[in-house]
C-alpha cells in the first residue's frame, strides 16, 4: 500500500471526456474476427482516454480484450478483424489510417513494452541490433547510433552498456531484457507508451526494481502511459487513474484511490476481492465461474451470470457506463443503496 | 499469457485448411491413382490393348491419338499404353519389395537400439551414421558394379541405403515411447521387455513408421527407375517405366516429348499419390521425419 | 571454439576412416575370384597372377587395407583399368566441370527453394500459396533423368535456346551450357528446400518478435528481411548440407544426357567396363564432399544461429 502514492502524476479529469492535448483517445472501438461466415467479436464500444502526462492503467483478466485494446493504440489489430469507432494517437485516427501515418505512430508518437522480453528480441540479433533498428530506419549513421544506445542503456541502469549491446538475448537475464524493452519504447521519444503486463513473465523478485524503473523513467520522459495487467492492485500503486475491462467492455473508470477504496462494479468489487493480500485478514473469495469472453457473453451484461447483485433487467441489454462517485461504472445497479462489503 | 492478438490469430491460421493436395479431395485421388495402377499391373494381360514388345512397324513414333494407338508408340513401334500397363508390374513391385524389407528391418533394428539403450543403442546408431554418409544411389551402383545388373542387386543396395533411415525414426521413437508411464505400468505388472515392445509399443509407432514407408515407395521408385534409365537397373526389353525414358531419348531428338512424358506422368503421378498419403497420414498422427 | 573444430574434424575423420574401410572391403563382396572380377575374365593365367600381385590379392586382408590407405593418403587413389590411368588424374581433370555444374545447381537450389518458399509464406492459403506447393510436390516427384530428358527436348531440340551437348569453354560459355543440366539437377532439391523454407518462414511469421519489430515502425520489407529470412536459414542450410552430396551422384544422370565429360559420366563409364577402382575413388569422393558439407554447415551454424553454442554439436 506504501508505494501508492509515490508515482502519480498530477493529471485530473476522472471521467473520461475529450481533452485538446490527450495522448490517446479510443471512441466507440468494437473489434470482430471474421472467420469465412462466422464473426467472433472482441471488443464492443471501448471508450478510453488518456491525458498528456498521465498514467492510466487497463486492468482485466484473460479473454477481457485489454491487450487488444492496447494493440489498437498503434493501430496493430488481429489478421482478418473489422474494426469500428476511432483511436486517435498524438492527432491521428490510426484505424484505416494511411501506413504513412501508421508508421509515424509506431516510429515515433507511440511506443509499446511487450510482455514476454525474450520472445519479443529477435534470438538470433544482438541487443545492440535490436536498440537501434529504428534509429537505422531513420538514418541515423552507425557511430551515433552507437552512442545513443549506450546512452539508453544507461538510462535504464544497466552498468555495462558497450558489453551489453554486443551480447545475444540468450545470454542475458529476463529482467536486463526487459530493461533493454524499456530503453527501446523510450528511443523514440514516444508521446505515449503502452505497457503491456511489463512484468508478468518476470521473476518476483525483479518486478519491483522493473516496475519502479518504467515509473521513473516515464515520470523523466512526462510521457503518458497506458499500463495494462491483470492486477488490481499493482494497478492501484502505479497509476492515476483506472479502466476495468470485462469481457470486451469497459465495466469501470474511476481514480485508482477511489477504485480500491470503494469499487462500484460487481466485477471490480470481485477482483479485489479474490487478490489475496499479506497484510489483511480477510479470506479471499473466489469469483464463481470464469472469465468470459465477448464470444461467450449473453445478451445483457456479460458478467450477470456471475453476478450475486444480478436482477432480471440486466440481461435485457448491455448497461451504459453511469457516473458513479468520481468516475463511471457500467452497471445499473451501482448506484443502489445496498451494502456490499 | 502471450498477446491476445498472437493467440487469436494462430487460431485464425489454423482453421484455414491448406487446399488442394492436402484437402480431403486430394487423398481420395491419391488412393484412387493407386488403386487404379495396382488393378492394372494385376489384370495387365486382360487390359492391355496390345502386347509390350509387339512392334507395329508399319507406325513407329506415332503421336499419341493414332487409331489403335491411345498414347502413341516408341521408336520400335511398341504402343506406349500397353508398356505402361505392364512396366507397372516391375515399375511398382520392385520399390513395394524395397520397402517392406527396408522398413521391416529398419523397425527391428531400431526398436532392438532404442529399448535397450546404453552401449548397444550407441554400436548401432554409430554404425547407421556412417551408412548416411553414402546417398542410395552411389550404394545401388556399386551393387550393380558387384553383382550384375537387373533387378536385384538395385534392390539389395537400396535396402542398405533405406534401412538406417527407418531405422533411425524409429529408435528415436521407442525412446521417446519407452520413458511414457505406461510401459512403466507395464512393466511393474511383470510383462517382459520384448513383449511390451511387440504388443504395446510396436502399435503405438506403426503409424509414423508407415507415413515414412509411403514417402520412401516414392523415392525407392525414383531411385530404381533412375538406376533402370542408367542402363543398371531393369533390362530392355522389358516394359519399366524408367527403361521408356531411357529409350525414348531417341525419339526426342526427333521432338517428339510423348514417348517419355506418358512414362515420366505414370512415375510422378505415383510418388505424388504415395506423398500425399504420407502426409495424410502423419498429419492425422502429428509427426513425422522430415525425409 | 577451436576444440570444437578439433572434435569436429576428428569425428570426420573417423567416418571417412571407416567408410574408406568398407569402400576398400566391398570389392571382396564379390561373388568369385576378385582378381577374375577385375580382370572381367579376359586373360590368361600369367596375367591374372600379375593382376594378383598388382593387386596384392595373396596378402592378408588387413595389410591389404593398410597398404590401399597408405597409397591414398599419397593421393594414390589406385588405377583405372579401362583407361590405364591413375584414377586421381581421371577425376581431377573432371572435378572443375562438376564442381561447377554441382556449384550452380547448389545456387539455384538455395536462391529458388528461398524465393518459392518466401512467397508461398507471405501468401498462404492463396492461389499463388496453392501453386507453390503444387510445384514443390511436382518437383520432389520428377526424377532428374525425366526432368532432363524433359528439358532437353523443349529447351534444346524444340526452342533452342540451349544447347544440347558439353560443357562449353570459357566462363560464360560454360554457364550456358551447364545451364539446362543444372536446372536439371537441382529441380527435385528445389521442390524440398521450397517445402522447408515455407515450414521454417511460416513458423518464424508467427514470432512474437516480427509483431514488436512491426510496432515498432519498421517498414514490412525491412520485417521480413531482418526479422523473418534471417531467422529461418537454419533448416534451410542443414537440408543444404545434406543434398549437396547427393546432387554429386545425381550427375551421373545428368552428364550422360547432355554428353558432358565430368566424373558422373565417368562413374557411368566405369559401371559399365566394370572399372572397379574408379568406382572406388568416386565413392571416395563423395564421401569427402558429405563430410566436408556437413562440416561446413556445422561449423557456420553458430553465426546463423548464436543460441547454439559453438562446443555443442548439433543434434544429427
């Protein structure tokens, strides 16, 4: 709980709205696949905003979509899906963008720290390689380049940079690779970076120091972050304010104080629920069932078949995100008077 | 968890079935082809327009749609349909010969390597490395240089080239199979070590082994046709599909392409069909070695 | 890395050992005397003793090996008994034009197994995907004595554009002529390492790190070149490795079609005299080659792929 409030930023604006200088802006983002005649969908009507500077964190379990969600911020969708509704990057709506403008996002106003380091570096490149392929693309002769990539690696606390860049992937530890990732998304001086579970596939041990890195490094570059996992509560420590995601949809926005103090969706509510925690007493309950995919969802609220709090009316039709508190929730009964801890 | 996008999109591929050859349609062909040739090597006399070695001389290098003639005849007026028909006897029986003593003996030897493991499994595979070494068709020639050509000796030098490579899929096999809790079962049950290998590995590893035999027909019926095309293999006169390439080369100088594209087709067609099927069947059962 | 090669080179030399011996011995499977064998029975009795201390048939068969390794090391390869020349300067007068007919079907087989195969990966589950596999399984089917005899009369007797016979002076002349039975030679190979590269391509398309490369903005050639090619030349230079020697066989088929005077159109020759000796030394040869191929590919390895550790061999 201590390390809350360390790294936030002092960017407002709880409810999501339309903001001059946002570093990323999802409207209305529903994504199928079309498989010959069959259509799975996998989003439906995402709406998400992220403000210059600021860090906002997309939590939510397996089949949720909020991988998707962050794919689409540098406009990479699944092979044979159909997108519908805007996101728009540093001014540009990249679905069915120009690959002109594409490439401008990718190469430079946004940038993406993958998962899993050692499957995301080419094994059979060096590090050094791997660090410096967009400055190639752009021209930048070998000696420069050289040093700016020495410089990164610094930036990023590794000690030995000159060694480092001509090592192989396979030759160093999960946590330097995902340094080196970290360097990389920060090379092109993105507007925006997007974590993608950045320490999932790490050692416990390390994914606090990593953690604690990207925080400091992106509170240096006062780029905006969009931070995606499925833990509630790192969530909470590290970022201003949070999206909960629920099989293709947004279920809850709020600040990441009052998310965790008092959740107004059934779901996050659950979530928080079931994450043990060392200090507390309080047993974890278990959410019955399992994570549901939009594919899977019935008509109405997708989480209403798990839902203790679920009346008849929530299956007639998706709920609409209704302010809450200081944020929103997609839930018609968040606003009820019941007691629900 | 990997990206949603990566999993969602290997899914994607994976429905799309691969069309053509490897589709449904493309197997049932290949086993019709087949079908159809081995009927006709059997019923050779009964089918065959004329007698392979009757030369028409009043009609030598027809283009094929001559009367009496469906796919023409050869320098010696001999009608290439009735030659097809009957080469298929030599032309299919000589690689089914060298497959089922190849794979037979490749299966034992390899399952003797890999069930026992340790000095006798490092003896044979040593030994099995240095036959790799030499490409089947330098061991089938010098066969013949020892022991005459015809038939046999290409048969017995393939034999020799053929066995390690099934032999080696499947000691690879049997020692993946032996470390599988069921034969430990077995064991602790009291069944002895060449019991389980016969009744209960043996059928387990049959399949593989048998999508391997199918490749190996078709390349034992290009190695042996080309040994039969050198002059080393099957003897003119008799009808071998190799022999009517061989002969043909005359009638190419003249342009005419026939007399060896109809022999060359029933050669392709064939290892095509056996490809097909091994494929089929190592897809349904997941792996295979690459040849 | 040097005890690596050292390891290699001993393995390598073990085989060649070995395979020299059953080279050496193969000559005694005979069935009958051997010196009548080498002699093809047309002489005298006087001449066959000859033939047998020539040969030192009375020896004991070990010190018989020894003697034959001796002579080779020496580059004795042993006598042709058609041409009554050594066979070492039989088969050196021949290696160029081979080497280079074997080089040139080599490139082919590389730069097209690559090119089909990239291009069936890039456009899976296309028509063009569908075309290219279909040749691939055409090309693994057709032996190399119909693709040559194929080619030869629509190339060469029907259009012309090649010739039919030689092996052509001068460089380029050379290439011209080997032209056709290169492409011969090397059609089959294609067709596998076409089926290999789209395996390895297809599999590398899925990678994590091509998604990251391409968020990262780098145009799509640029992907595939650095990300996709250069990640998949593993399986395509193992199965290289092992083709090129039986590409050297192969030749025999080739040569004798187009009338070209290299060492496969003398290992046919000598078949045929029952030039035994020769026999051997080509058997030799490609021994040689296999080993040397392998060697090399084993030996380049680590660069195309730094995972493997250059003082571990590679699984066979």
């Amino acid at each position: 709980m201590r390390v809350r409030d360390r790294f936030r930023s002092d960017a407002a604006s709880a409810i999501p709205g339309g903001d001059v200088a946002d570093a990323l802006r999802i409207e209305g983002l529903s994504v199928r696949l079309t498989r010959g005649d069959a259509q799975r969908p996998i989003l439906d009507g995402v709406d998400l905003v992220v403000h210059a500077g600021e860090t906002v964190g997309l939590v939510g379990e397996s089949g949720s979509g909020k991988s998707v969600t962050s794919r689409a911020a540098l406009g990479m969708f699944p092979a044979g899906a159909e997108v519908r509704g805007r996101v728009i990057v540093g001014g540009v709506d990249v679905v069915g963008a120009r690959r002109s403008a594409l490439a401008r996002v990718r190469g430079g106003e946004a940038a993406m720290i993958f998962q899993d380091p050692r499957a995301g570096i080419n094994p059979v490149r060096r590090v050094g390689d791997f660090l410096g392929e967009r400055m190639r693309r752009r021209g930048i002769g070998r000696a420069e380049r050289r040093t700016r990539c020495r410089a990164l690696l610094d930036s990023v606390g590794i000690s030995d940079p000159d060694t480092t860049l001509r090592l192989y992937p396979h030759q160093m530890s999960g946590g330097m690779l995902q340094r080196v990732m970290i360097a990389a998304a920060l090379s092109a001086e993105p507007g925006l970076l997007l974590a993608d579970e950045p320490t999932t596939a790490l050692d416990v041990t390390i994914q606090a120091e990593i953690i604690g890195l990207l925080m400091e490094r992106r509170a240096h570059s006062g780029a905006a972050m969009l931070f995606v996992t499925h833990d509630l509560e790192l969530a909470a420590a590290v970022c201003d304010r949070i999206y909960v995601m629920y099989a293709g949809r947004i279920v809850e926005c709020r600040p990441s104080g009052s998310l965790f103090a008092d959740p107004r969706h059934p779901y996050s509510v659950a979530l928080l629920r079931a994450t043990p925690r060392l200090e507390s007493e309080v047993p974890v309950v278990p959410v019955p069932g399992r994570p549901l995919s939009l594919a899977e969802a019935p008509v109405g609220c997708a989480f209403a078949p798990r839902c203790p709090h679920a009346v008849d009316e929530c299956l007639e039709a998706p709920p609409a995100l209704v302010g809450v508190g200081d944020g929103a929730a997609a839930c018609i009964r968040c606003n009820d008077e019941d007691p629900r801890r | 968890m990997s990206a949603a996008p990566i999993a969602l999109e290997r899914r994607w591929m994976r429905a799309r079935r691969l069309p053509g050859l490897r589709g449904q349609g493309g197997v049932i062909a290949s086993v019709a082809f087949l079908v159809v040739v081995t009927l006709a090597a059997i019923l050779a006399p009964e089918i065959s327009p004329h007698n392979p070695s009757a030369a028409d001389l009043s009609s030598l290098l027809s283009p094929p749609g001559t009367p009496g003639h469906l796919l023409g005849t050869d320098t010696a007026g001999r009608d290439i349909l009735s030659r097809i028909i009957y080469g298929a006897r030599i032309s299919l029986l000589a690689p089914l010969v060298l497959v089922v003593i190849s794979s037979t003996l490749g299966t034992a030897i390899g399952v003797c390597a890999g069930w026992m493991g340790g000095i006798a499994d490092e003896v044979i595979s040593r030994v099995m490395d240095f036959l790799f070494a030499f490409p089947g068709l330098l061991i089938a020639i010098i066969a013949v240089a020892l022991f005459g050509t015809g038939v046999t000796a290409p048969i017995v030098g393939l034999i020799i080239a053929y066995t390690p490579y099934t032999a080696r899929l499947a000691r690879g096999l049997v020692a993946q199979e032996r470390n599988l809790p069921y034969v430990e079962s077995y064991r602790q049950q009291g069944f002895s070590g060449p019991r389980i290998a016969l009744t209960m590995l043996l059928p387990n590893i049959a399949p593989t082994l048998l999508a391997q035999s199918a490749l190996s027909f078709g390349y034992g019926l290009i190695d042996l046709a080309t040994l039969s095309f050198l002059g080393f293999g099957v003897q003119p006169p008799t009808a071998d599909w190799g022999v009517m390439v061989s002969d043909a080369q005359q009638g190419i100088l003249q342009g005419d392409i026939w007399v060896a594209l109809f022999p060359g087709l029933a050669i392709m067609l064939t290892v095509i069909s056996f490809n097909v099927l091994g494929d089929a069947i190592a897809e349904r059962i997941g792996r295979t070695e690459a040849a | 890395m040097l005890r690596f090669c050292a390891r290699r080179l001993g393995g390598s030399l073990v085989t060649l050992l070995i395979s020299s011996f059953l080279i050496f011995g193969s000559l005694y499977l005979v069935p009958g005397d051997p010196a009548v064998y080498l002699a093809h029975g047309r002489v005298t009795a006087p001449q066959l003793a000859a033939l047998r201390r020539e040969y030192g048939l009375g020896q004991p068969f070990f010190e018989r090996y020894v003697h034959w390794l001796f002579g080779l090391v020496h580059g004795n390869l042993g006598e042709s008994l058609q041409y009554h020349e050594p066979a070492a300067r039989l088969i050196g007068s021949r290696l160029a034009v081979t080497g280079t007919l074997v080089a040139y079907a080599a490139v082919l087989i590389i730069l097209g197994g690559l090119a089909l195969g990239l291009l069936g990966a890039l456009r899976r589950g296309t028509l063009v995907d569908r075309g290219v596999l279909l040749f691939s399984s055409a090309a693994t089917a057709a032996p190399a004595f119909l693709t040559v005899v194929l080619l030869l009369a629509i190339f060469s007797v029907d259009l012309h554009w090649f010739p039919a016979l030689g092996a052509g002076q001068g460089f380029g002349d050379r290439l011209w002529h080997l032209t056709l039975p290169a492409v011969g030679l090397a059609l089959s190979a294609v067709g596998l390492i076409t089926r290999v590269s789209r395996t390895a391509f297809l599999d590398s398309l899925r990678r994590e790190h091509v998604e990251v490369a391409r968020s990262r903005g780098l145009s799509e050639r640029s992907v595939i070149r650095r990300h996709v090619v250069r990640n998949s030349l593993g399986p395509v230079a193992t199965m290289t490795g092992l083709v090129v020697a039986t590409l050297v066989v192969s030749t025999t088929v080739v040569e004798s079609a187009f009338g070209i005077n290299g060492i496969g159109s003398l290992l046919d020759s000598s078949v045929q005299t029952l030039d035994y000796p020769v026999i051997q030394a080509i058997s030799l040869l490609v021994v040689v080659v296999f080993l040397v191929c392998n060697t090399a590919v084993d030996l380049l390895y680590p660069f195309i792929d730094p995972r493997v550790a250059s003082w571990r061999s590679r699984a066979a």
